[in-house]
C-alpha cells in the first residue's frame, strides 16, 4: 500500500498522503451518508450527542460541524475499522499489531466553515507508547479554498507545546514558543478517496471553508 519513500517521509516528516486507498463506490456510499446525516441536523436546534453544530444553524442553512461518535450512528462508518487498504497502511507505520481510539466525523460547511486552532494531538491524549497517529479519510477534494489541513513537517520531532490557558485545558497551543514554526506550514491536500496519516504530535491545524 505505502511505497518505501512514503514510510520514510513519515518518519521525517511525520505525515503523508496516501492516494486511492478507498474505492469510488465506497466514497460514495460514504458521501450518500453523510448527506443524510446533514439533512437529519436541519431539525436539530442545539449541539447534542449527535450533532455538533457552528454558530448560525439554520433548518434552511445547516451548519454541521461534526458528528459525533459516527461508529455508533450507523455501521458503514464502523466498518472503516476493519477497512483492508487502511489497515494495511497502518501495520507498515506501526508494526502487525493495531488498535483504534475512536472516529470522528468533521465538516467545514461553505462560505465560511469554522477553522481549527493549531494543536497536537498528542496533549489530548498522551502515551508512553510513540507509535500513536492520526489518519484522516477524505470524503471531499481537499482544496487550498475549502480549509485543508495545515501541518509543520518535521515538528513531531520536537516538544509538546502547552495547550492551557490559566492552567485549564485549552484544545490549542497557547505557547507562543511555538508560533515561530507556523510559518513552516504546508497544505494537505488530496482527491476523494485519499487518506493522510499524520502522527500524534505533528503541529496541525487549519484555515476557513471559503470555497461555495
């Protein structure tokens, strides 16, 4: 699945795109889902366990932020757990043995959708184990105008900056050590069907949904 030069990249640069790793009619029957799932939120007028939503949700406009826990929403999307080409990916990063944390489901509506505030993963939820990543799947063409994923090569290498704020968790870096690195930042981008895999304390975040 991964070509030597795409294991090495990972360990150098802590990220990689792999490409067609999911099937056209497996993209498909997931976007068919996930439709849904977005005309199901219309009727939703605050964030509950299902639907995370942005501000300015409308029945007429919806905002779906994320869905949450979409393992449990329906079993296309727990069937990714045991997905061949993924799987596969992922013994060469991380040896035969693997285990999943758990899925989320994110969306940037158009016009606008919410950016994410640069962090690592790493400082939600630390291990003495190094071989932790995160690998995306993308549903969508992953275009510099619909807010891609931004990311410091080479940056799982060095510390894990503070993600708090007047010693209460923050979800974003708020050491300004780290700022420096953000000008570093490179755009993963990617066709439906493609996943990248980046790993747990890679420096990341991302820009606005501006495309229509």
């Amino acid at each position: 699945m991964l070509t030597p030069a795409q294991v090495q990249a990972y360990k150098d640069d802590g990220y990689i795109v792999a490409s067609n790793v999911l099937a056209r009619s497996e993209v498909a029957e997931l976007q068919r889902l996930t439709d849904d799932f977005i005309e199901q939120s219309r009727s939703a007028t605050q964030s509950d366990e299902v639907f995370d939503l942005e501000d300015g949700h409308t029945p007429e406009r919806p905002r779906l932020r994320r869905l949450q826990k979409p393992e449990q929403r329906h079993p296309t999307y727990k069937a990714l757990f045991g997905h061949k080409g993924i799987i596969a990916a992922l013994q060469q990063l991380l040896g035969r043995d693997v285990r999943h944390r758990g899925l989320k489901l994110n969306l940037k509506p158009p016009g606008g959708g919410e950016p994410v505030e640069w962090h690592q993963d790493w400082a939600f939820y630390p291990h003495t184990n190094d071989d932790v990543l995160a690998l995306a799947i993308m549903l969508d063409d992953v275009t510099m105008e619909n807010g891609p994923m931004l990311v410091v090569p080479g940056s799982h290498r060095g510390p894990t900056y503070d993600h708090h704020q007047n010693g209460v968790f923050a979800g974003a870096i708020t050491d300004p050590a780290a700022e420096a690195a953000y000008k570093r930042a490179v755009p993963v981008l990617g066709k439906a069907g493609d996943v990248s895999i980046h790993h747990a304390r890679l420096l990341h975040g991302s820009a606005s949904n501006m495309s229509d």
